[in-house]
C-alpha cells in the first residue's frame, strides 16, 4: 500500500462468516471539500495535489492546496493556493 493512499474499511457479517469491504482514499480526495483556515484566509478547498518542493515537518508530505475563499484580505470570490504538509505513516 502506498503512503499516499489510507484505507477506510466496513466490516460486515454474513452467514459464512466475517467479510471484509475496504474502500481505498487518495490524501488528496480527503483534502478536497475540508476547511482551510490560516491567519488570512478561510475558505474551501477545491483542488489538491502532491507538490515534490521541500517538506517542512517529519513524517510529512507536501500538497498544494487551492482554496475557494470566504473570508479573507482582498480574497472574496477569487480561487488562491496554499501549501500544506500533511503527516503521512503511522
């Protein structure tokens, strides 16, 4: 399994015994739809995707986000990026 990827399983049972579904996520499909906050922007975010520039924190990755604002300095209406880092593993 990938790093980039994180499992959300169902269990179900049957007659047989225990069956197991898993449905399988991207970081970036978790990302899409969340809540950006930071000191100057509050929105949306719309778009994500891995960004290979330089990880901030350990055990983390790089995603560059674009965020639908609706709130924020001389944002309202207008689509902007941000870069977030995302802890990945265990």
């Amino acid at each position: 399994m990938s790093v980039r990827s994180c499992i959300m399983s169902n269990i179900t049972t049957t007659k047989e015994g225990a069956t197991m579904a898993a449905n399988i996520y991207t970081i970036e499909n978790l990302l899409v739809g969340n809540h950006y906050r930071s000191r100057t922007l509050s929105g949306e975010i719309t778009h994500a995707e891995k960004d290979n520039r330089a990880v901030w924190y350990e055990g983390c990755e790089t995603y560059l986000v674009e965020i639908a604002p609706n709130s924020g300095y001389n944002n309202w209406g207008r689509k902007t990026w941000r870069t977030v880092a995302v802890k990945v593993g265990a």
